[in-house]
C-alpha cells in the first residue's frame, strides 16, 4: 500500500482535500488526520472490515476499544443509546475539544469497535480539519491515535509516517497538533462518573461542572480497581525505544539524583536522554547528555504540545535512556505525569525518598 500525505491549512482546509479524504473513508479506507489532541487514525466506524485495518496498521489488541469521533453533539444519539441530561450537559460545554465520553453503545456501533464493551467511547474534536472532514463524510469515524501500538502518539503527519508509511491510505497533514496529549476520557456509566484517562481537558475544569467526578485512571488514583483497570490502560504505552526513567521529589535532590544517573550510565557507555524544563536545561548541559526542553516549568500547555515530540525527538539522536522530571500533577501537569509514568513503564525515583 502507498501512503500518500496531503497538505492541508489546518485553519481552513481545501475542500477539495477534505471530499477526497472523506470519500476514502466513505470507501472504507484508513485516513490519518490531525486533531486538536494528537493525530487520528481515522476507519468508518460502522464498518467492520474498515475498523479491522485500523487494529491491523497499528498493531493494537483487540481487546483495547476505540474512541468514535462526531461532527457535533447531535449526533450523540446515532452512536450511544439515550444519552443522560448530564451526557447532553458537559458536550454542550466542552464539545468540540478534549473530551471523550463513555456512554451506553448504540446497536449499530460494531463490537469491534467497542471491545466487546455495551458502552462506547465518543468525542466531537475542534480542530478545523477534524471537524471539516467528519461534516464531509457523514458518518461517525473511529479514530485511535494514529502510532503503532505502545508508541508516543503522533503529534504531527511525520510521526504517522513514521509509524504508519506503507500501512495506511493517505494522513492529512495539517501541522502540528496545539494540545499534544490526548483527550481526557470521562465514563459516564460509573456512579459517580469517573474519569479514566486524564488528557487535554483538566479534571478541574470537569469537577467545576460536576464535582462529584471521581479520578480512576490507572496508575494515578488510590481508588482505581486493578481487578477491573480501563480497557488500554497499558503500563508499557508512548514508549520510545530508550528507557525511561522519572525522577520525582523536591527540584533540588532530583536534578542531583538525574545528573548522578547521567554519570552512571556515562560509565556504563549508555547515552543518555534528559527531558528537562527550561530552568533546568542549564544543569544538565556540563554533562554529556542530550537535551531536550519542554518549554518552562510551569507551562504545562508548552510542555503538554511538546511532550511526544521530544520523546521521539531523543530517540532519534540515538539515546539509550531518557531521564524526565515528574510535573506537579494538576491542571494539564496531571496527563503529562500520567503520560511520562507509563512511558517510564512505571520507574519512578524518589531521591527524598517521597513522590513529590
Ligand atoms: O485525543 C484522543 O482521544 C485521540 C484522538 C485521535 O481523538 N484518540 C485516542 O485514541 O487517544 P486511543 O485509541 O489512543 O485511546 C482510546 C482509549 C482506549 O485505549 C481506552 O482506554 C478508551 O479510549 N476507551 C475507548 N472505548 C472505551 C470504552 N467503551 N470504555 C472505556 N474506555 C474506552
Ligand atoms: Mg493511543
């Protein structure tokens, strides 16, 4: 298969482009394209061979469900069996943007897609490309990221292509996704409503329209069911082919304990990565360690959009371990330690000796 890659203005995409690409998933073609999160793996949701390429170009299990994208809230009601009053609430509010609701399946939705699951996961994106290319084809579109399985997810038509040339029909390139962390995934079949990935959209903002929303991601909150985790939750996900390492604790003891690790893998003749905040990027730089920043510490948006890419970034340059700094987990700082933890695969130092 070739892949082609199609330039478009992700403010205001040809026409053209987008009745060529909705055409293709008409068809039952697979069709990359940039949302605000990462980029998507697009397959008509209601076809069953379709969605089987998706699982196949990416590698992914089965098992792990995918989230079925809308071009608006109205179409609620073609993908999930009466949404509640809250349902219709928060996709008023937040929709198009990061959000994915799990709501109980509608029958025409395939298992496939779903997992096996009666509930499925949706979401109405706001980039302009996204949403002009769901509008053009007219049918809900199931969308993973588009990486291989276990990869960082694409924040740009180059990564897709890195993961995917050769496996898919065509990626839409509409430059660099502005968010860079996917969406945050919010069950509204649990009482009280749970969210099981945090993402783009805070908890925050969530918890201001309904309070009693409780944080279940895996990994992240004391109260998550290891008997029944989140379908995909996977320790091992957005891994780069280095070893990452994270470093939690008081800013001090930590950037000490990293620049140690440093050394010893020097010693060891391992290269070594460091993903590291503007103010930090200075203490690194006597050691010989390859850098990458993230924008200022306390810029979590600039480091959320930068995230995935410096991931790769490093990988390229031939690191055989990354060493990150955790973010405080709050606001935006919560999905990027989420993220980082399971690309660590779950090594986390502590030199104070607690998670900071
Ligand atoms: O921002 C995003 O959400 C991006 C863009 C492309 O929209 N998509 C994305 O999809 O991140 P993916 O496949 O990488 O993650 C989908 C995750 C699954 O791994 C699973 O954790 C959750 O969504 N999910 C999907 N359906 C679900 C369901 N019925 N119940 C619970 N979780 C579900
Ligand atoms: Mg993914």
């Amino acid at each position: 298969m070739q892949t082609r890659r199609l330039r478009v203005n992700p403010e205001s995409p040809a026409p053209d482009a987008i009745r060529e690409a909705a055409e293709m998933l008409r068809a039952g073609r697979l069709v990359a394209f940039p949302t605000e999160t990462v980029y998507g793996l697009g397959a008509n949701a209601l076809d069953e061979q379709a969605v089987a390429g998706i699982f196949r170009a990416k590698g992914r299990p089965a098992t792990d469900p995918l989230i079925v994208h809308l071009a608006d809230r109205a179409q609620l009601t073609e993908a999930t069996v009466q949404p509640s009053e809250i349902a219709w609430r928060l996709a008023g509010q937040f929709w198009p943007g990061p959000l994915t609701l799990v709501l109980p399946r509608h029958p025409r939705v395939p298992l496939s897609v779903t997992a096996g699951r009666e509930t499925v996961a949706v979401r109405v994106p706001s980039h302009p490309v996204a949403l002009a290319l769901l509008r053009a084809a007219a049918i809900p579109v199931a969308a993973p990221s588009a990486n291989r399985f276990t990869r960082p997810s694409p924040t740009t038509a180059q990564h897709v292509l890195d993961d995917l040339d050769g496996r898919i029909d065509l990626v839409l390139d509409g430059g660099p996704a502005t968010i860079g962390l996917e969406s945050t995934i919010l069950d509204l079949t649990q009482n009280p409503p749970a969210v099981l990935r945090p993402g783009g959209l805070p908890l925050e903002a969530l918890r201001r329209v309904l309070p009693e929303i409780v944080l279940r991601a895996r990994f992240l909150a004391p109260e998550s069911d290891e008997a029944a985790p989140a379908p995909g939750a996977f320790l091992k996900h957005y891994s780069p082919r280095a070893e990452v390492r994270l470093f939690s604790g008081p800013r001090a003891e930590t950037l000490t304990a990293m620049r140690t690790e440093i050394e010893r893998c020097a010693h060891a003749g391992r290269r070594a990565g460091v993903l590291a905040a503007d103010e930090d990027a200075a203490d690194f730089s006597d050691l010989n360690a390859e850098v990458a920043r993230l924008g200022a510490e306390a810029d979590f948006t600039e480091t959320g959009r930068r995230l995935f890419a410096a991931l790769r970034a490093l990988d390229q340059r031939g690191v055989d371990v990354i060493l990150a700094r955790a973010p405080a987990p709050e606001g935006l700082g919560l999905a990027i330690w989420d993220r980082l933890f399971r690309a660590a695969e779950g090594r986390l130092t502590t030199p104070a000796g607690r998670p900071g």
